[in-house]
C-alpha cells in the first residue's frame, strides 16, 4: 500500500469503514499510524461488539416479548391459552427457518450483509405484531421476527468469534449474552408501563439502529480470506488490532487456515464420519441442544405466570428483578470467561442449575400436598422463588453465552455454513418445544414440570465433564487442529 500518512482510502469491499492508512515505509507499512491510532484495538474491536450487541437486543425483544404482554393480548384478543403458547412459540418456527439459511447466507455475503437481511424481517413483524387485529396477523408477524433472529443467532456469534483476538475471545463472545440479558431486563421494565402494541413499536429500534451501524464496523478477516481477498482481510485485521500492531503472525495462520480448508472444497456425509467433523459437530448441537432443554426459555418466558403460582401477587415486578439479577450474573460470566475458562464455568452452571431446579420442583411439589392455610406453605413459596432465581443466576454463569461460543470456535472452517446452520436449528427447533408445551406442563404439574428440567441439566454436567475441551487461550486455527 503506498501513499502519504494523511491520505484517506475509501471503504473496501465488505466492511464499509473509513480508516486512514499509513505510508508503505519500513517493516510495518501501516506502524506509521499509530500515533494517531492509540487505543485503536480496543476500540475497534468494541466498536464492532456493540453494533453486533444491537442484534442480541433485537433477539431478546422478539423473545422476552411473550412475558409481560400475555395478559394484555389474550384480553385485548380474546385468546386462549393454547393460542398465546402457539404465538409465543412460532418465534422459534421462524428462527428454525431462518437458521436454516443462515450460514449459507453469511458464507456467500458475509457476516455483515447477513445481518443487514436480518433486519428486514424483524422490522416488519414488529410492524405487524403492534397492529394486529386478529391472531392471524399476531402469527405473521411473530414468524417474520423468529425469521431474522434465526440468522442473527449463528452470524452474531461467528463473527465475535473470528474478529476477537484470542486472549479476549471468550469476554467478547458473552458480551452478546450480556445484551441479549440487558434486553430481557429493559422488556420486563417496559411491559410494566407500556401498552403491547407500543412495546412492539419500541422492538423495532434496534433492529433500525443495526443497518447504518454495521456501515462502521470492519467484516470478518477470516471470512474475506476464505472468500479469496487477501488484501482486504489484511485491512480488515490491521483495523481490529490497531495501526500499531503487528499482525503478520495472525495473517500467516490464517492464510495457513485457509489453504488447509480449501483442499477439499466438498464435504460428504461419508466424510462427517471423521472425529475432526463430528466430534466437534456433536458438541456444539449437543450443547445448544441442553442449553433449551433445561427449560430457560420456558422459564423466562412465562416467568410472571411462574411468579404468581409460587404465591408471589407483584409478578411484573418481580419478573423485572429476575431480568436485573440475571444482567448481573452475566455480567460476571464476562469478567470470567478468560479467566476461569469455558469448561469450568459450564460445569458450575450445569450442577448449580440442576440442584436449583431440584429445589423448585420439591417446593411445587409439596406446596400441592400441603393444604393453602399450612404455615410451611409460605416457606414453600419462597423456596421456590429462591430456586427460580438460583437457577437463572446459574444459567447466566456458563450455559446461557457459552453454547453459542462453543459453536463458534469449534465447527472446521470447511463445514460451519452448514454445521451451523444445522446447530443453530437444532437449538430453535428444541426452544419451540420448550415454549410450546411450558405453559400447558405448568398447568399439568409444576414440579413435574421442574423436574423434567431437572433430569436434563444433570445430563449437562455430564456431557461438559466427560467431552468437552478446554479452549480458553487457543486461536480458532489451534481448536480446529485438536480434532485433527
């Protein structure tokens, strides 16, 4: 690259960014820069995390919308349960669809541009949803949202994942739970104030702010280079890390990468029968798949309703300090993701979810036994909320940002379009199960409900102890390598 120290080069290919580029002296022909780039690194890389944020929170909308508004609909629309739980969970048959397309479509025009398609959707079924008049248009629209939460649910991850250096990866990836947990705070809090119909209008913000954003933010490195543009993957990765870094060590493993890849262009189903395919295939389905089936979204979702059956009469209120409390929880997973490891953080979660939901399930149970008036009932009741709340502080520590980073790290580069794709599938398909039948098993038994979450977070500590491998510290090119 040549030119002065002042001169401005245009936007690539890709990435829509404005930078300057340093002369073509010396070794490093972009070192020139850094004295005005100072702290560049940093606030690239959290420049792009917060534009990418923006998408968690148009995830959460679409997700914790269901809670704080089921009241208001089923009165305004005269609807029944079963009808609410089918609007409730039609968010996942969209996203089920959405993920399918999902990693083709970031394979073929980038992590970016799938973001700025999912957008779309979203807006329009928050459009729908706050002027629906009839349960045909509430289904509409709930399927356009779950559409675009589908592709951002695989491309946001990945491209944290590609972008993020290797020692910071593992923070970088929760910060998108961390969004995704502000958001179902600020949903709990708005539903307590606002009108369905305007909270959906509000849904439609981030979704608006995402498409100028992501002009501002660099694509992935690794994707450009695997889509053969060397030169703008160099740009990319110098404007990640700084004008005043040098990147050649991180270019040559991922040209490294890159070359490995592409010396088979075509994966059979014969070929999946290699441990480098599906071991880490297996993991990250297997993870996302319990990260539903110990029931979170269940739990979120109807939380008020959970509130009001263990006796507690302020359900909104108390559904927005679950929301205040797991933002909190979350918040510490970030702070340890890098230093405690992913492997360790999910077998605390997985064994600290299972002895919660065990103590929900024993307090529903002997709360039907014992008769309303019973002194020990009230304990009961607070037994239960304490359970609840345990269970989703647990949850934030590892099982809620992990499973997504997970994927991301561990899936080859010649499969993760469609690896990820069919993990991130498997995830929605389960998540419409789980909120499909939540709130008819409520009805049924709650603690036959908690405890069916029981058996299936103690699978969970399980299935991390006896599989899964540390990857904290190690560049995606290494991971990739172990399962060789």
């Amino acid at each position: 690259m040549s030119g002065s120290d002042a001169e401005l080069k245009k936007p690539f290919l890709h990435t829509g960014s404005w930078y300057r580029m340093g002369g073509s002296t010396g070794k490093d022909p972009i070192s020139s820069g850094g004295s005005l780039m100072m702290g560049s690194r940093q606030s690239s890389i959290f420049g792009s995390i917060a534009n990418m944020s923006e998408s968690a929170i148009s995830i959460v909308f679409c997700c914790g919308y269901s809670s704080p508004t089921q009241s208001a609909i089923m009165k305004d629309l005269d609807l029944k349960v079963s009808e609410f739980s089918l609007f409730g969970s039609l968010a996942n048959v969209g996203a089920m669809v959405g993920a399918i397309a999902s990693g083709q479509i970031s394979e073929y025009i980038g992590r970016k541009g799938s973001l700025m398609i999912a957008s779309i959707p979203n807006i329009i079924g928050w459009l729908v949803v706050s002027f629906a008049r009839d349960i045909s248009f509430l289904y509409m629209g709930r399927l356009l949202e779950g559409f675009g939460v589908g592709i951002i649910s695989y491309t946001v991850p990945v491209y944290i994942a590609e972008i993020a250096p290797q020692n910071m990866r593992g923070m970088l990836g929760s910060v998108n739970q961390l969004a995704v947990t502000i958001g179902i705070m600020l949903v709990y809090l708005l539903g307590i104030f606002v009108e369905w119909r305007a909270l959906a209008i509000i849904g439609i913000l981030p979704c608006a702010a995402l498409i100028p954003g992501l002009f501002f933010v660099p694509e992935s490195p690794r994707w450009l280079a695997k889509m053969g543009m060397m030169e703008e993957c160099e740009a990319s990765l110098q404007v990640l890390r700084g004008f005043d870094t040098d990147i050649s060590v991180e270019m040559n493993e991922i040209k490294k990468s890159v070359a490995s890849s592409r010396k088979r262009t075509t994966i059979s189903i014969s070929h999946l029968k290699r441990k480098r395919y599906w071991f880490p295939l297996m993991l990250g389905i297997g993870l996302l798949l319990l990260q539903q089936l110990c029931g979170i979204n269940g739990i979120l979702f109807y939380s008020r309703t959970i509130f009001e059956k263990a006796g507690i009469s302020e359900g909104a209120a108390a559904t927005f300090g679950l929301g205040s409390i797991q933002v909190v929880a979350t918040g510490v997973a970030t702070w340890l993701m890098d230093r405690a490891g992913r492997r360790a953080l999910l077998i605390v979660s997985s064994v600290g979810m299972t002895v919660s939901l065990l103590l929900v399930s024993v307090a529903f149970f002997l709360e039907d036994i014992l008769p309303k008036d019973s002194g020990f009932h009230n304990t009961l009741s607070i037994l239960s909320v304490i359970g609840l709340v345990a269970m989703v502080v647990f949850f934030s520590l590892g099982m809620g940002p992990i499973p997504w980073l997970i994927m991301s790290e561990i899936l080859p580069t010649s499969i993760k379009g469609l690896a990820g794709s069919v993990a991130t599938m498997a995830n929605f398909l389960t998540s419409w199960g789980i909120t499909m039948t939540a709130n008819l098993l409520l009805g049924w038994s709650s603690g036959g409900t908690f405890t069916i979450y029981t058996f299936f977070a103690a699978f969970t500590v399980i299935f991390v102890a006896a599989w899964l491998p540390e990857t904290k510290g190690k560049t995606l090119e290494e991971i990739q390598a172990y399962f060789r």
